[in-house]
C-alpha cells in the first residue's frame, strides 16, 4: 500500500509517496534513497586590516615583519629608545599602509631593512640592543 504525503524541511515544501513495508515481500530487496552530499565551499579569505600591526619579536632582540610587503616609511633610527605603542615603521601591502608598531621597551640598534625594500612574513626588520 502506497501513500502520499506533504512534508516541509527547512522551508521547502516535498511531495512524498511512502510504500508500507507490510505490503513488500520479505524476500524482497527494498531499495536504499541515494544521499547526494554537496560539500560546503570554504569561506572567503579575509583581507587584512589596515590598522597598526604589532611587531612581535623574534628573540629578544630582533622585530619581525608581520606581513609581506614594501617597506614604505622607516620612523626610528639607530640608538632611538622605543616603547609599546611607538611606530617603528609603514609596509605598503595590498595598496594599504601598514603600521608596524613596538611592543617593548627598548633601544634601537640597528635597523635591517631600508625604504624600499620588500620584506616577508617572518623576516627580522630591526634588531634591539
């Protein structure tokens, strides 16, 4: 015996028909619904903020870049005293200017990149005493 019913998941509305199993022969296979799985696409990458950055050293002495780009603006020199919230330098990414800022009290000793160049993720920009 066969019925029909009228089912909504999620807002969509389905029109079933049913069999009952008492009517189907125990000697005979029942078919299985075929599950269609559509996977999920992953969410988009996020764009980088353009606020300040901070810079997160290494090891006590060296700053590393926290993003690839184009050094763009070099704001301390060589033996200049830095504390946190201090803008060490810019690095142009994606057409954004970057903040990078100091995270520590300390004292420049040197810095390893000039304006212009481009740095990578990871790639010590200026080293303290």
């Amino acid at each position: 015996m066969t019925r029909r019913y009228r089912i909504t998941v999620e807002g969509k509305t389905f029109e079933v028909e049913v069999e009952s199993i008492d009517s189907v022969p125990t000697t005979q296979a029942i078919p299985q619904p075929q599950v269609q799985v559509t996977p999920t696409p992953p969410p988009p990458p996020q764009e980088p903020s353009a606020g300040p950055v901070m810079a997160k050293p290494v090891s006590a002495k060296d700053v590393i870049s926290p993003i690839p780009g184009k050094i763009k603006q070099i704001a301390v020199k060589p033996g200049q005293t830095v504390a946190p919230g201090d803008l060490l330098m810019v690095i142009e990414a994606m057409k954004m200017d970057n903040e990078i800022l100091c995270d520590v009290n300390a004292t420049v000793s040197e810095l390893l990149v000039k304006e212009g160049d481009s740095v990578s993720i990871g790639q010590p920009i200026v080293r303290y005493a």
